[in-house]
C-alpha cells in the first residue's frame, strides 16, 4: 500500500479481486496467444480499459469476484490501494493494443511477444500474487519524490 500525504484520499479495494482477475486474464490471453484470436484480445484489451479509466473494481471479472467469490471467502477484507493495480491495467492496455496492432497489420510475432508479456505478467500475480505493474508504479512513485 502506497503512502498518501493528507490531502490525498485514495479508493481501497480488496486485494484479492485483483489476483482472481488475473487468473482469468491468464485464460484469456493463453486462449488468445494459442488461438491468435483477434476477438479475444479485442474483449481483453476492453478490460484493461475498463480498469484503467475507472479502476479495476470495475471491469467485468471484478463483477464475477464480487458476485461470486468473495461471498464464498472465510478470509477478511484484505485492504489495498486502487492506484497501483488501476496503474497495472493501464500497462496490461498498452501490451493489449501492440498485440492488437501487431495482428491486424500481420506482423504476427508483435502479437505473439506482446500477449505473452501480458500473460507473463497476469501470470505472476495469479500464481504468486506478485503484481509486476504494482511494483513498478511503486518504483515510479518513489523516483518523482
């Protein structure tokens, strides 16, 4: 959790959401990366934009762990900062278009190294709650100060 001066508020959201949502993106993009399908990337990219603009409590997967999940969870509220994982989304975005961009102009090994970055990425913090776009916000953060 990021440091906020006193007149910053910041959203706070549970910590848990992020990591199933990237269990999923890790479905979606190994089904696209297997698959090259322009659709499923496209739906992906929609996500990251989602959680990107308005945050990753937003975006369609944090609606099935809020539904779905997190009523099933022994576990507390797990608190974290909005910032770093909406910060992630708007990296996860970025690779989304370049693979996008890669597929539609036929330059296939663009798409290929792009969404296999995002699933590596999405990967980490399925598998071992590791957030590579938090970590690097974070280091962002402390390089402006």
């Amino acid at each position: 959790m990021t440091t906020l001066t006193k007149n910053e508020t910041s959203v706070v959201i549970d910590a848990r959401g992020p990591r199933f949502s990237a269990a999923l993106t890790v479905l979606v993009l190994a089904s696209a990366l297997a698959t090259q399908s322009l659709t499923l990337i496209t739906f992906q990219l929609a996500v990251f934009l989602v959680g990107a603009t308005k945050g990753p409590q937003f975006t369609p997967y944090a609606f099935l762990f809020k539904n779905l999940i997190k009523p099933r969870l022994k576990s507390e509220f797990m608190p974290e900062d909005v910032r770093p994982p909406q910060f992630a989304q708007a990296v996860g975005l970025i690779f989304a278009a370049i693979a996008i961009a890669g597929l539609l102009s036929g330059v296939t090994i663009v798409f290929t190294i792009a969404t296999g970055f995002a699933l590596a990425a999405a990967f980490l913090n399925a598998a071992f709650n590791y957030c590579l776009g938090c970590e690097f916000y974070l280091i962002l953060l402390r390089a402006r100060r």
